[in-house]
C-alpha cells in the first residue's frame, strides 16, 4: 500500500513539471524555452478575463536599439487553458522589449506589417472608401482587439518546476456603442429610415506605444440599425425606439479632435443631435467604485448605451430636439445644454 503512495507521489510531481513548462521534453535537459505569459484585467471588473476574452496573441520582440528581432503567435482553445504561455521559438536569453496585437486573427479587422523596427510597428484597421477618396469609413463589427507592452524584459530559459514571471498586461482597444432613441411624444412612431447616425474619429491607426499613428478622419456606420419597442410602466402602451449599434476603435481623453456622434433627421438634414461622446462617456465615471482618470476609465470599458429622449417640434417642417440623455443608465444633466 505504501508503494502506490510513492508511485503517486512521482507522478503528481512529473505532472506538476510538465505543466509549469510545456514541451520541456523536446527543448533539451534541465530548461524550458523563452516563454510570456498574459492577463487582461485592465476591466472595470479588476478580474483576468484573458481566458475568456483573448482567443489570438501576437507578440513582437525587439531589442533595446529597438530593432525587429522576432515575432511569435498563437490562437484556439490553448489560451483558454491555466497557465498558458507562449512560447518565443529561437529567443536567446536577454533583455527585449515586447509589444504584443493580440485579437489579429479574429475575422479581419486589423493588421500588423513585420516591422523592421519598433516605430515600424503600426497597427491597422480595415475600412473601405466612399465616392469621396478622402472619405474612409467602418460599417463592421470589429473583432476582439487587444495591445500590451513590456519594456526592457528580461527573458530567460527557466528550469522545469519554475513559473515564468514576464506577464505582459493587455488593455482593449475595441468598444461597443449603442445609441437608441425614443420620442417622448407617445403618439411618435420612430423608424430607422428617419434618421442617419455618425461617429466621427481619427483612432484607425495605432502605433506601437498604443498612440494614433495617423490621424486621418474616419466615420463609423452602424453596423446595425433596427426599430424596437418599450413597453410602459402601467403596461398600457408601446413606445417604438430606433436602436443603432457601433463598433469602434480606442477611445481618447482628448481636447481636440474629439470623438463625435452626429444624428440627422434625414428629412431634412437638420441634425438632432451632436455631442462629443468621450466627455459624455467620462461624466459617469464617478458611479464606479475606484478612482481613475477619464483616459483609464475609456479603456477600462468597453461597452457603453446612449439613450435619447427626443421631443417633436410642430410646424410645416417638423422635427425632433433632443430632451434627455442617459450615458450607461446614468441620466446627465446639463445646466445649459448645448447638444442639437
């Protein structure tokens, strides 16, 4: 009985060697290979959602000069595992910095060229032209994307047993916007044909420190636009609401340039609403538990509603004024709104 206690025993510990350095039986005696590994708590919940959440990793390794010295990737269900890391194929021990696109391959959204230095590392977004050449524009559901960056990490062949301690941090660069409007006039039936939606940005290119790279002006289009309905409280009466989703790049604290949604009633051009939505966005940070700047809070979150009540202004050309305006179910009140 005593024998099966050593037995188990040695394979627990075998076990334990192998899983805290994959593939070590084909890289030589006595080391694993160069290896990251990640984590995406960067989230309002402070939680590591990278299991959940990554499902592709590219990794640029440069050295201090800041020279392109290799890249390594990976993608499917292996990074949904505990403790995965990646492996960095033909790394000699050093230091390097590590800039890491991960998400590259989920659909084709973004793009990374090989860069032959760290400035050389741009990542794109995919977006088509218009009539207007100078027009570009993005009508898709972005995938996933992710950034990280470690500098002057020293990587090393660890022993088997040993846990590798290099963990880049990743931040999401990709957010979801829905915008649904509403008339406060019951007898309003809102369509979708009704109104035109617009986000103004310039954030298609993005370089290797998570900066803009080019700042060449893009239009989001909803990627999606649809009627729906709410019922009231008293449960007497549906009030239809035109509902339009966005899929956007990261968002900036920025004083210029700002990112902007535009609503025009197509009718006759006469815009209903225009706001800059980053302000908008930040003037609801204060409800989460944790201090941070408004630059944090837009990349700790990533999914944001915009409700607007809309009331109709009679006459021979009638239209619609914006009443009020819920960011994330917080209502915000303006002293002296400025907003159509």
């Amino acid at each position: 009985m005593k024998g099966k206690y050593v037995i188990a025993s040695v394979i627990a510990v075998l076990m334990g060697l192998l899983s805290s350095c994959d593939k070590a039986i084909y890289d030589g005696p006595g080391e694993c290979p160069i290896s990251t590994r990640f984590k995406f708590d960067f989230n309002l919940k402070y939680a590591d959602a990278f299991r959940n959440e990554v499902k592709s990793v590219a990794l640029y390794v440069f050295d201090p000069s800041g020279r392109f010295v290799t890249k390594a990737a990976d993608s499917g269900v292996s990074l949904s595992q505990e403790g995965y890391a990646l492996e960095i194929p033909g790394l000699e021990p050093g230091v390097y910095d590590l800039v890491a696109w991960c998400g590259l391959e989920d659909g084709d959204s973004f793009s990374v060229a090989d860069p032959a230095t760290k400035t050389d590392l741009i990542c794109r977004m995919k977006t088509a032209s218009r009539t207007k050449a100078t027009e570009d524009y993005s009508d898709e559901m972005l995938g996933s994307l992710f950034y990280g960056y470690v500098e002057k990490a020293e990587l090393d062949k660890f022993p088997p047993g040993s846990v590798n301690t290099i963990v880049i941090p990743l931040v999401k660069n990709t957010n979801n916007v829905r915008v649904l409007l509403q008339s406060i006039n019951t007898d309003i039936n809102l369509t979708p044909d009704q109104f035109d939606f617009k986000i103004y940005d310039i954030n298609t290119e993005m370089a290797w420190d998570n900066t803009i790279q080019n700042p060449v002006p893009v239009t989001y289009d909803p990627f999606d636009t649809r009627q729906g309905s709410v019922l009231l409280n008293d449960g007497t009466e549906v009030l239809t609401a035109v509902v339009a989703d966005f899929s956007l790049g990261r968002l900036f604290a920025r004083s210029v340039n700002k990112t902007n949604l535009v609503i025009t009633q197509t009718s006759n051009g006469k815009e209903v609403f225009n706001i800059p939505i980053t302000d908008y966005f930040c003037m609801v940070k204060g409800h989460y538990t944790q201090p941070m700047t408004d630059q944090e809070y837009l990349d700790r979150q990533d999914d944001y509603s915009i409700v607007v009540f809309l009331e109709h202004k009679e006459g021979p050309d009638g239209y619609y004024v914006a009443a009020r305006i819920y960011i994330n179910g917080w209502q915000i009140v303006l002293s002296n709104p400025d907003i159509y």
